[in-house]
C-alpha cells in the first residue's frame, strides 16, 4: 500500500512540476517580446528551440491523426469496392450459368426438330448413381406427366437410353453406356445391323462397343453414323447412337466389331428429352 502511495504522490508532483513550467514558458513567451535583448538572448537558446520542438511535435501529433482518419477512409473506400467486386462476381457468375443453360436448351431444341416425328417432353436430371459417368440416373418426372417404361430418352445429338423404372413424380434411365445395357442398332449408310453394347470401362477412353456385323460386301468406314435398329423390341428406329471410330475383322472372319464415338456427353448431363411413345406404343406390341 505505501508504494501505491508513493508512486501516486510522485505522479502528482510531476504533473504539478509540468504545469508549471509550461505556465512558465507561457509568461516568458508573453514577456519576450517586451523584454531586453540579454533576456533575448537567453530566450533564443532555451525557450525559443522548446517552443519549436512542441509546436514541432503537435504537427507531428496533427499529421498522425489526418493519416488516421485518411487510413479509416481509405478502408471504407476498399470495403466498398470488395462489396462491389463481390456483386459483380455473383451476377457474372449468374450470367454465365444462364448463358450454359441457353446453350443446352438450344441443343434440345435443335434436337427436337431433328427429330420432329416423335412427341417429346423435357425433364431435368435430378440424381445418379455413384460414379463419374451418367449410366443410370433419375428425371424429374414420371407417371404423373405419362412418362412410362420403355420411353427412349435423347440428350446432346442423339440417344441416352430408356426408361426402366418409373414413380409418380420421378424416372429411373439407364443409358447406353451402362455395363447391362443391349441396342440393336445399324450404320446408316448400308443397313448393316449390329449390337452396341455398354462398357463403363470404354467409357473413359470416349468410345462404346459394337459387335456381330455381317463381314459381307458393303464397307462400313470410320465415321458411319450408328443408328437404332428398325428391328429393335424398345428402340424406337434412327436415332443417333454415334460415329464409328474403329472397325476390325472378327477372327472368325464372319462378323466385324469396332468401337463408337457417342454423340451425347455422359458426364455431364442436366436435361433430357423424353420420347412420350414407347415402340410398343407405335407398333401395337407388348413386348419387354
């Protein structure tokens, strides 16, 4: 306790002592203009030099506390603009997944008319199964908007796969490229007929795999379109599967197999078009 005292005493006289010799320097400062030049002299060596450095160090003080506030303005002016950057970032972003979805909505469409003699509707895809590739996968509709099983659904240029399970409001598609998938397909230029069958380990290198063409005459070269068969119990007839990328001789020289380039983008798929007839619809058959 007595050291808190003295301390608090010491501080006392101290702040007494300052305050009077800054009175001091007050009345000398009012006194010097009338005073002789001995008092000048003394004046000009030890209170004129004090009198500078304190109005020195007050412009000092000055100066920091207009940079303070020029640096609070200064944040102000920078938070604004991050905000602004912040709203411009969003709407751009915005801009960008509107013009995508425009790009897509136009391939559709342009897929629609393509193909105008099938009454189509659209859905959104809304699930899929685990995996980088859309082999199976759910739309967003379903009985309720007669969708149905066995309805081909279509993406990019061409064909998807079909409807295999279906809910009130919800549809389960298996595409082409799934390892359980079978379509009877053709090459467009010849009518030869072969198998396209689903590989997910094909995938990755972008091709699919057709088997069991006849090795007769015509000439199938890379770049055939590869189209569902007229033949086919599910498939409804011509529509794009993809391009022929490799053909070979089967070693029983009786049938030839090759690979395909699909038309459609299985891994990035966000909408579809669905054929609302089904080919047992078309034909009058029942068939599975």
């Amino acid at each position: 306790m007595k050291k808190k005292n003295q301390t608090s005493s010491k501080s006392k006289y101290y702040l007494a002592g300052l305050c009077l010799f800054c009175i001091l320097l007050m009345v000398l400062s009012f006194f010097y203009d009338k005073a002789g030049a001995p008092f000048k002299g003394i004046a000009s060596v030890t209170i004129i030099p004090m009198q500078k450095g304190i109005n020195q160090i007050g412009t000092w003080l000055g100066d920091i506390s207009d940079n303070f506030d020029t640096l609070q303005e200064v944040r102000k002016e920078k938070d604004a603009l991050q905000d602004k950057v912040d709203a411009l970032i969003t709407e751009n972003n915005n801009l960008q997944e509107e013009k995508y979805e425009l790009e897509r909505l136009q391939a559709l469409y342009k897929l629609d008319q393509n193909y105008a003699d099938y009454e189509k509707t659209g859905a959104h895809v809304i699930a899929k199964d685990s995996g980088n590739w859309f082999s199976t996968f759910t739309i967003d509709k379903g009985s309720k908007d007669g969708i149905k099983k066995n309805m081909n659904v279509m993406a990019g240029s061409g064909l998807v796969g079909i409807v295999t399970k279906v809910g009130p409001t919800w549809a389960t598609v298996r595409s082409v490229i799934d390892d359980s998938s079978n379509v009877s397909a053709m090459v467009l230029s010849t009518s030869d007929r072969c198998m396209v069958r689903g590989d997910l380990s094909l995938i990755n290198d972008g091709k699919i795999r057709f088997e069991q063409m006849e090795n007769n005459e015509n000439k199938v070269q890379v770049g055939d379109q590869i189209v569902t068969s007229h033949i086919s119990d599910k498939y409804l007839q011509g529509i794009l599967i993809g391009y022929v990328s490799e053909i070979t001789v089967d070693s029983n020289n009786l049938t030839r197999s090759g690979y395909i380039t699909p038309v459609v983008d299985f891994k990035n798929l966000q909408e579809v078009l669905v054929i609302t007839k089904t080919k047992a619809d078309l034909t009058g058959t029942e068939k599975e």
